[in-house]
C-alpha cells in the first residue's frame, strides 16, 4: 500500500538573542510536530536567522541543533534562503548556513541559494530564494513551460504586493486595533498565477492571496500562501495568534495550518483591570505586556511594578515611539525591497534600516538625543503639502456672496493650480485650458495627486539619492581612473578629509557636484578647466546611486566626447539626452528633483568664499527657505492664473456675439410650425380606417391558429410520453462506466499475468544456476582433498631451512585462498629445485667436500620434485578451470533478468518489478484472477447490449413521433404564410399613409426641435456668460492670493498664510538645532543672552509641557529674516555662524522630508574650521546626531583640532569614531589614503568603465 506524503512547511523561525529560549521551544514544538505527522520532506522558507553580518556563536549553535533534531526525523530537509540569512546585500550566497552546503549532507538536507526547478517526490518543484530584485523570479517563471508550470509548487521568499505585514496595528492608548498595514511592493500575485501554488515566507502572518481572477475562495489555482512565522516575534505581531507550522499534501495540493502551543508572547491588558487585581498570571506570565489606557507616568510605574511581579517577561515603555530616524533595538521589522522602495511614503532613515544597510546604534545615542522628543513629534511626523494647506486657506477666509459658497471648486483649483504650476516644462501641463481646471468630473484623469502629498504618487518623485560609487578619471588633480567604494572604503557617519593645500581635498565633493550638475562649486572655472592640466583628455566621473541611477559626465573624451550619459540598472536612459547642453541638464534636474544653486546651498555647506549657503545674501536666503517650504510654484501659479483670465476674457466675448445671431432664427421657426400641424391631422384620419380593417382579419386567423394548436399539442404530449426516461440512460451510462473499469481490470491483470510469467521464468534459471552451483561445489571439494594431499607431500620433501624460511612464511599469508596455496606450492618447488641443483654441481661439492653419493641423492630429489612440480601445475588449471565456471555462473546471475527479458520480450524494468512485487504463489495466482475478470466483463458487456437494444427501440419510437410533430408545424407555417401575404398588402396601404405621416412628423419635429434649440442655446449662452464671469472670479481671486504683491491689511496672501502656518515648525526646529549645537558647551549659558538664553530655558523638562513660552520664541520672522530680539547683528562672528549653521541645518533636515531630492548626504567644505573648539564641539554634536539619518557625511577640513574632538568623542562614547581620510598630491596626482593604506585604486588589468 503506498504511504500517503506529507510535507511540513515552516518559515521566518529567526534564531535571534533576544527570546532565544522562546525561539528554541518553538522550534522542539516544530520537531516533534514532524514525528508526529510522519513527515516525508520539510521546507523552510527562509530566515532561520535573523541578523546579517554577524551571528553569537550560542545562537547559531541553537539554530544547528534545531536542524539536528529535524533530520533526524525528516529524510529531507530543504532550505531556502531568506534575506536575514544572508551576510550582504546581493550576494545570495554568502550565509552562515553555509555549511550546509556540503555535498556528503545531500540529499538529506539541501541548501538552496540559485533560482531552479527540482523534482522531489514526484512533484515538480520551483525555489525563489530571496532577491532584491524579483524581477529575476518573474523573468525565471515566465522562461518556464506552461503546461509543466500549471503542475509546479513554488516555494520561496518573497515580497508580494497588498500582502498583510502587520494584521493589528494597536492604539497604545486604547488598546483598539485598526486596519491592516500591507506592503507596497511592484511584484504581484499575478505574477505567480503561472504555478499551481506558491508558498513562501517573508511576512510574519498566516495568509494567502488568491488570483484576481479567481471568484471561489476554494479556488487557489495560482495563489500564494504565506506561511508566516511560528510564533509572535515583535509588537507588530500582537493579537495575530494563528501561527505555526503548514502541512501539505503535495499530491492533492491540499494544505493545512498546525498552531503552535508557544505562539504567543506578545499581549496587551487594561491599566485599570491590573491595578484592580483581575488580571491573572497565566495571563500575563513570561510575556511582553503593553498596558494600554491614557495614564499618567506614575500610575504606569505602579501598573508595570504589578505585572513584574506576576512574572511577565518585558513590560513596554509608556511612549514607545522615537524619532523615525533612531533604530528600534529587538526588532524585526519588514525589509523593502529596492525596486519597491518608490513605492514607501518615506524614504528616509527607516528603509535603510530594513535594508541593512545602517549601522548598530551605538551605546552613547539615546544619551545624545534624550532631549529631542519634540523635535521627532514635533517635525518629522508632521507631513507638509501646499494642497493640503490650500483648503485651510479658504476656510479661513471670510468670501463674499460671489465666492462663499463656492469653496469646494475654489479649493479644487487652487489645488490644481499649483499642480501645473510643478511641471513648467511638461507639455501636458503647459496645454492645459481653464475648463480643466473647474472640471469636477469623477473621470477627469488630467491631475494625478500632488507631490507634496504623501502617498503612493509621492515615491514616484523622490529620488533617494544615497551614493554607492564614484569612479574620477583625469578631473582637475586626479591623472588616472579613482574609484571609491562608499560601502568599503568610507564609514557611515562622519568622514573627515584631510590634507595640505592643493592636495585634491575638494576634489571628492568638486566631482559629485559636477558629475550632477555640470557646474563646480568654486567658481571662475570654465567648462574644460575641469580636465587634468597634465593629461588633458579623457575627463570623466561616475556616480552610482542605490536606487540603480548611474549618472556618467565626460569631457574631451575620445569615446564620449562631452555627453552625460543616465543609467538605469546599466540600461542607458535615453531620453534624458537632449538636443543639446542646457535641455539635457534640465532633464536631470528634474530626475534628481532639484537644481545646482539649490544642491550647493542645501546639501554643501561651503566656506564664506564660495557660492554656499554661509556666503548667501538675505534675499537668497529668504529664496531658499522658500524654495524648502516650496513656495517657489507660487510664481508659476500666478502666471497660470494670469494666462487662464485672458482665455477666460476671450471666451466671453465670443459667447456675447453668438446670443445675437440666435434671436433672428427664432420667429421664422414659429410660423412654420403652426401649417404644418394641421396638414398631420388630416393624414391621421384615413390611417385611422385602415387599422380597423387590419384587426377585423386578424380576429379571424386567430381563431383558425387556435385549433391548429390544440391538434399540435396533442401531438406534444404524445411525444413527451414516448420520450426516453432519465434513469434509462443512467442505467445504459453506469453500465459503460462498469464495462470500461472491468476492462481496465482486465488489462491491468493481462500486464500482471506478463509479469508472473516472466517471474516463472527467471525462477527456472535460477534453479539451474543453483544446480550448477552445487556441481562446481563438488569439484571444488575433490579439488581442495588433491591440494591437502600435495601439502603433506611437500611437508615430506627435504629442503633447507635457509631456503624455504620465506616460502613458509609466505604460505601463512596465501592460506585465505586454493588458488593463492597453489601459487605458494609452486614457488616453493621452484626454489628447492634450485637449491638442489646447486648442491648437485661439482662447484659445491669442491667446495663443501661432499661425495658423489650425495650428489645422486640430490639427482633423485630434482627428479622427485619434478614430478611434484608436475602434479602442482595440473591441480592449478583444475582451479583455473573451475574459477572460470563460477565467473560465468555470476555473471548469468548477473544478467539473469536481461536475459530471460530478451527472450520472453517482456522490458527489463517490469521483471525487476515483478521479482520484487510477487512471490512464485502469488505469480501462480494472477492467471485465475484474469480469468475471473474476463468472465465478469462479458457478463458486464452483454447486459449493456440489451439495455442498449431496450434504449435504441424506445429512441425509435420517439423519432418517428417527432417527425409526424413536424409535419404538423410545417402545415401550420404554410397556413400562416397564406394569412401573412393577404396581410402584406393591406400593411402596405397603411405603410404607404404612415410614410406620409411620418415625413411630415419629421419635418414638424425638426422645425419644433430647431426652435426649441435655438430657445435653449440662447438662454445657455446667457448662463454660460454668467458662469465664465463666475469663474474669472475663482482665477482673479488666486492671482491675488499667490502674488508678491503687498495686500491690503485685511487680506492674507496664501503665500503669507503658507509661511506663517510653516514658520512656526521651522523655528522649533531651529531653536531645537541650537539646542544641541549649545549642549554641554562651557560658555553655553553664561554666554547667551536674550531671546537666544530663552530658548535654553524654554526646554526645561519640567516646565515643557505647561509653560509655552519657548514655544512663542522665533528666530526667523515671517519676512524670513533673523529676529531682531536675538541680537544677531551684536552677537560675534562666531555666534553668528552658529546660527547661520543651525538655519542652513535646519533647512536640510526639511528639505530631506519635503524636497524630491533625498540626498542622504552631507557635504562640507572647511565651513566648521573657523570656530573655537567649543563651537567645533557643539557642530560635531549635530554632526552625530545627524548621522542617524544620514548615510554619509564627509568633511573636509585643516583643523586638527576638529579632527581630534571628534576622535576624543567618539572614544569617549564607545563609538566608533569618525574616519579620516588623507589626500596628498602624488607622482600621478591626487592620492587618498585610509589608515595609511592607499583607497580608490583600480585593478592593474581593469578595463575601461561602461557609458
């Protein structure tokens, strides 16, 4: 009987410190799960592990240990890898379960690190191990056959878009559990519809996802299952209870969840229930616990000392949300894929998190940033968007009676407005009218959402630009090719660029601006200065972003020439090419989302001496600022609303000179109406007469129709009665099925019978090999009696000791076998005979003295030894002679089964089957069975031929009933068709009135149709006027609102409104900047005075939350411009650049939430070398701060001083300090070294870098 297969499947397990000992009683649950269901085959689906670079040596143990006690039970074991269980971003290899890839292991357990299909059990398979891009898995499914995909189980990890990755998401204040949070990503489930199913792992709860196209829930053709994590492993998991481990029967595809008794270590309880004591221990025991309810600290602490001593495991803090850009410790979190990444509504800190791409945060970082909690609650969360703010602007106002109850349209355009205002260059935009404008249509598909809007059309706009490489070839100080591995070769945080001048210090960040823009920082540079004065050709640089843009700038190429070449995962972007220098850049201004005046004030906070944001005037900076909060589209919308009032006038006036041409149409169109309706009238009468007649002849034939049907349905019911019944040809269908099973049990016995009789045969050969087999034994026995008589006759043989010391011992060594006895014997005749005769020449009887009757006696002893020589030699071709016949008897057995397959015809693999299937009595037994069988089929086959007969005879019977009802309809048509033609003609006398009828109709309804027409359009152009006058008023009212222009008091701008409603959050984040930047400073508050000491007495903890007065201070005014209580002008040149530092900051930390540009990066140019220490102290401490959210930051400075603080912190704090990179001007231009070790050199055989 065959065993039924079961596979076990299982994923996201996550080895990890924290909770090992629930991680390692799940995993004993899942092994014991295994035995108990005798599973055939298990599958992990990814993420045994959980961290990627580095695994404690106790955890992996546990996790080898689990695998241990899981073959043990399990013959197989397939692995497939996830992404925690990989060591590096896109290499799918290297992984700590690497040693599992031993080839001795297969196939009992089996690593899967390639994109393949297999076949285990019989079942065809397809592994997804995890890939950033999943485009691979789509073009690797799509290459497969689709016949053989419609069979195939997929297994893999993967990230499927709309799949839940968080099922409750809990409100810490109410406990209450909102909508699923489900994952953005560009693969569908449509994608794997090819397959029969899929599972795999990734996401952490149970669930699967059916094809679109699939109505029935039992319908999973094509579906994608996630197998989720056996047991809760983070607070996203909470109130999700159903996990554990699936079943699944790979024939029947049918599937089944098994929960885990240990799943759930994550719950939440009422602060009220636990401090009224009806909240047990088996509740709360050995969990983490998250009290929910509005309480204040104290009563948490008393609510959390409860739960510690009923036994709870963790209990969660009272405000456990940070700042997004902090990592969260003991957490899991979902990874982004980077082609989903554009998908995210942010992109900032947090996926680079999932991405692994961020370093541990180290152990003095919740200390630096402690006091920040406004900042993160107060900025970052807030989102910002000028559509959003513009219906707050016109609630607001107070409108007149024209526009007050028009709000709703007023928004609406305002909205859109600024849209068009965002693409100037955009053909669409630029042909935009203003009816599409004010059109409210649900259809309307002219406006997608704004960009400042989050959402899922905001990713499409941002561009994460986080640099992966630089490659500098022959740029101003560099000579050669320097390529810089930012992962490799630079730590995330702060990077310091050291060196003497004209060393190449700014050469890094000269080429990153120019490889983007065009243009260098330092000015005065023309457009071939940046080629090396030395080699003077070939001038490139490649910057290489993680979002897979690659942007490559020649000049005097020999190739390129001076193109600027865009790449997308190496495919060139041709349409960012221009026809020429300018449109191209503006190409790749618009893909990066900004420009170069805005990059060099934003991201690179240059010296006062170069066009940076320390040497900007105050109305570029009031610019820039507005450029952040992105009021630079309300220009744009101004000129909008001024071009759509001149169409709107335009339009106007043609409506004006239409409504005067209409009133002339009108009158005529009256007076021809009235002739015309009284001709109709008398038409009507004579129709009138003929339609009587018509329905007097039509009564007749009605009643002849009458009883024509009575005859036929007579006929019917006789037809009905005569018709075969259903359970006659149910009878004849099931006597079919039985015949056609009992023919396959005939066939299948006559196979069997073939097989028996081969097994008969192969029987009688071996009986005859088995008599040989005994004849031979017998030979061999009369062989080894002739042998033992040879041994005593050599034992009487006289020999020296000295010659047959070494044939004896060597006989002890040959005893194991007759023909090695044989051989001995033989050598040792040999040798005595030599022996013999060397005593027999006259030479040894000289030399020994002996006399001629010794040597006769040697002469007799040769003669005796050959005939024993003799008698050896026979006795070994009798072995020889037998060896041979055993060799033949094993190789007849060996291909026994060959042969008697040849000649009974019968393939070879059916006698293997049949040996091992049957016994010689049940072979016997077969040829009954087939007998019996072929009996019972005819017996089956001649009662479906009577039935057949009984059915064909009443088939018969019915036909020829059917046949006289036809007869009968037939005579019915003809005698229809006789009325139908005395009909026709009276129909066409009608006709021929009607026509008449109806052509004066028509011309009476055209002319009354052409007047009522004329009426309305007369009326709809006076509406339509009015209407446009409404509507100039809606682009009148925001021309006004987005101007420049000073209004009168009463008015706000929303320009005005923008800044005010921004400003606020602006200067709290500033006043927050210059917090940290004056932390722990010496001077800090003996040295500050004014409203600028304020902001310090504004962050008292104990005061924030009742007094406002730090939130009423403001450093910037709504002008934009330094308020004049901090006493900017009297404040040294040192306090102001903290302040110019602090805005320039500030504005960074906006621009990274609200620009399309991300630029994760941080360039400085010796803009902190002209502080003291202390004030180089205190930029360092934002510097570190900042770096949680930022990839890199490289600073290049001459104070060592700098360089030493930051060392000294970094020491201090148990960081990792900041790395120093050293340029000096070599033999072959700039140089940079690391520790000493010289970076950035290419390969000696590296090839020329692709456009």
């Amino acid at each position: 009987m065959k065993l039924k297969l079961r596979w076990l499947l299982m994923s996201d397990i996550h080895f990890k410190l924290y909770d090992l000992d629930r991680v390692i009683r799940t995993a004993d649950w899942i092994a014991y799960t295994a035995r108990q269901y005798d599973i055939s085959r298990a599958v992990i689906c990814g993420d045994l592990l959980t961290t990627r670079a580095s695994q404690p040596t106790h955890v992996l143990s546990a996790c080898y240990r689990f695998l241990d006690k899981l073959t043990s039970v399990v013959p197989h074991v397939n692995i497939i890898l996830g992404n925690h269980d990989l060591a590096y971003r896109r290499d799918y290899t290297t992984s700590a379960l690497e040693a599992l890839s031993i080839s001795r292991l297969a196939p009992f357990i089996t690593l899967h690190s390639e994109i393949a299909s297999h076949e285990w059990d019989g079942r065809r398979v397809f592994v997804m191990p995890f890939r950033e891009d999943q485009g691979e898995i789509v073009k690797a499914l799509r290459d497969l056959d689709s016949k053989e995909a419609a069979t195939t189980l997929g297994f893999g990890h993967l990230a499927i878009n709309r799949a839940i990755t968080q099922k409750h998401v809990i409100a810490p204040q109410t406990g209450e559990a909102g909508r699923p949070i489900r994952y953005p990503g560009l693969t569908g489930v449509g994608d794997f519809a090819p397959l029969a199913r899929t599972f795999t792992g990734h996401f952490h709860s149970y669930q699967t996802i059916l094809q679109v196209t699939k109505q029935q829930p039992k319908d999973l053709q094509g579906s994608v299952t996630y197998i989720g994590a056996p047991l809760q492993l983070t607070w996203a998991d909470l109130f999700d209870t159903q996990r554990g481990v699936v079943l699944l029967d790979p024939e029947s595809l049918e599937h089944e969840l098994v929960v885990s008794p240990h799943a759930v270590g994550y719950t939440a309880v009422g602060a009220q229930e636990v401090l009224a004591d009806r909240i047990g221990a088996k509740e709360v025991q050995d969990k983490h616990v998250m009290i929910t309810g509005k309480l204040p600290r104290l009563e948490y602490v008393s609510t959390r000392d409860r739960l510690i001593k009923l036994g709870v495991r963790n209990v969660r803090d009272l405000n456990p949300v940070a700042a997004e850009w902090q990592s969260r410790s003991m957490s899991l979190g979902k990874t982004v894929l980077p082609d989903d990444i554009q998908n995210q509504p942010d992109t900032g800190r947090k996926i680079w998190e999932e991405l692994g791409e961020s370093r541990p945060p180290s152990p003095a970082q919740p200390l630096a940033v402690a006091s920040l909690g406004p900042m993160a609650h107060g900025t970052e969360r807030k989102p910002f968007g000028l559509a959003e703010m513009v219906k707050e602007y016109v609630s607001s106002l107070d409108l007149g009676a024209l526009l007050d109850d028009r709000r709703e349209i007023l928004t609406l355009v305002g909205k859109r407005l600024l849209e068009v205002s965002k693409h100037p260059l955009d053909k669409a935009a630029r042909a935009v009218k203003y009816k599409d404008m004010l059109d409210l249509s649900p259809r309307s598909t002219l406006f997608l959402p704004s960009i400042d809007t989050p959402g899922p059309g905001m990713a499409q706009n941002i561009f994460a630009a986080h640099p992966v490489s630089l490659e500098i070839t022959n740029f101003l100080s560099v000579q050669g090719t320097l390529r810089l591995d930012f992962k490799l070769q630079f730590q995330p945080g702060i990077n310091f660029i050291i060196g003497h001048n004209g060393a190449g210090k700014s050469t890094i960040i000269e080429a990153i601006t120019w490889c983007q823009f065009g243009q260098c920082i330092r000015g005065g540079l023309g457009v071939n200065d940046v080629v090396n004065d030395v080699v003077k050709k070939n001038c490139s640089v490649r910057l290489t972003f993680a979002n897979g843009y690659t942007i490559s700038r020649y000049r005097k190429h020999k190739e390129f020439h001076n193109r600027v070449i865009v790449e997308r995962d190496g495919m060139i972007q041709t349409q960012f090419e221009g026809p020429n220098a300018k449109s191209t850049q503006a190409s790749i201004d618009d893909l990066l989302g900004v420009d170069f005046s805005t990059f060099v004030r934003i991201v690179v906070l240059g010296n006062e001496s170069t066009a940076s944001f320390l040497s900007s005037t105050q109305l570029e900076k009031r610019q820039l600022i507005e450029t952040v909060l992105g009021l630079e589209v309300l220009d744009g919308g101004a000129e909008t609303c001024k071009s759509m009032l001149n169409e709107v006038d335009k339009e106007l006036g043609d409506i004006r000179s239409q409504v005067e041409a209409k009133t002339h149409t009108i009158g005529y169109l009256t007076s021809r109406v009235k002739q015309m309706d009284e001709k109709l009238r008398c038409l009507r009468d004579e129709a009138t007469s003929l339609t009587k007649e018509m329905q007097i002849e039509q009564q007749k034939q009605v009643v002849m129709h009458n009883e024509k049907e009575l005859e036929r349905n007579k006929l019917q019911e006789e037809l009905q009665t005569l018709q075969p019944s259903p359970e006659s040809r149910g009878a004849l269908l099931s006597i079919r099925k039985d015949v056609s099973q009992g023919q396959d049990e005939v066939d299948k016995l006559g196979v069997l019978v073939r097989r028996a009789q081969a097994r008969a045969s192969v029987d009688r050969e071996r009986a005859i090999i088995e008599q040989n087999a005994k004849a031979t034994k017998r030979q061999l026995n009369h062989l080894e009696k002739n042998l033992e008589h040879l041994l005593e006759e050599n034992s009487t043989l006289e020999a020296p000791a000295s010659a047959t010391q070494g044939d004896k011992d060597k006989k002890s060594t040959e005893a194991s076998s007759g023909q090695g006895i044989l051989l001995s014997i033989a050598s040792a005749f040999h040798n005595l005979r030599t022996y013999i005769l060397q005593l027999a020449s006259p030479a040894a009887r000289r030399k020994r003295g002996m006399g001629e009757q010794a040597a006769f006696r040697a002469r007799e002893a040769v003669r005796r030894w050959d005939e024993h020589v003799r008698a050896v030699a026979g006795l070994s071709k009798d072995f020889a002679e037998t060896q041979d016949k055993v060799a033949n008897m094993m190789e007849s057995i060996a291909n026994l089964h060959r042969d008697v397959a040849n000649r009974t015809c019968i393939s070879e693999s059916d006698i293997d089957i049949a040996a091992q299937k049957f016994t010689a009595q049940e072979a016997l037994s077969i040829p009954g069975q087939l007998t019996a069988a072929i009996e019972q089929l005819r017996t089956l086959t001649e009662r479906e031929i009577d039935l057949q007969c009984t059915y064909e005879s009443q088939k018969e019977k019915w036909l020829r009933k059917q046949s006289d009802l036809e007869a009968h309809d037939k005579k019915i048509n003809m005698t229809k068709k006789g009325w139908a033609d005395h009909l026709y003609q009276l129909r066409l006398r009608l006709a021929s009135k009607e026509q008449e009828i109806a052509t004066n109709e028509e011309h009476l309804e055209a002319d009354a149709k052409s007047l009522v027409k004329y009426q309305q359009k007369a009326c709809e152009l006076d509406r339509k006027a009015e209407g446009i006058h409404s509507h100039r008023e809606i682009f009148a009212f925001w021309q006004s609102a987005f101007t420049r222009r000073q209004v009168a008091a009463s008015t706000a701008t929303f320009r005005g409104f923008v800044i005010e409603r921004h400003l606020g959050e602006l200067n709290r984040l500033l006043t927050q900047i210059l917090m940290v930047m004056y932390q722990d400073a010496r001077y800090a508050r003996t040295a500050t005075t004014g409203a600028l000491k304020a902001l310090f007495e504004a962050d008292n903890e104990d005061n924030y939350h009742d007094n406002e007065e730090g939130n009423n201070i403001s450093v910037l005014e709504p002008s934009l411009s330094i308020a004049p209580t901090l006493d900017y002008a009297k404040k040294s040149g040192g306090e102001r650049k903290r302040v110019d530092l602090a805005l320039f900051f500030a504005l960074f930390m906006m621009s990274e939430s609200r620009s399309p540009h991300r630029a994760g990066y941080m360039l400085v140019d010796e803009a902190f070398d002209s502080l003291d220490e202390a004030g180089q102290a205190s930029v360092l401490k934002w510097c570190r701060w900042s770096a949680e959210r930022l990839t890199y930051l490289f600073v290049i400075t001459h104070s060592q001083s700098l360089v030493r603080i930051a060392e000294e912190e970094g020491t201090a704090e148990g960081g990792v300090g900041a790395s120093v990179v050293t340029t000096k001007a070599g033999e072959r231009g700039t140089e940079l070294e690391v520790n000493g070790v010289r970076i950035g050199i290419p390969p000696a055989s590296g090839r020329e870098h692709r456009a």
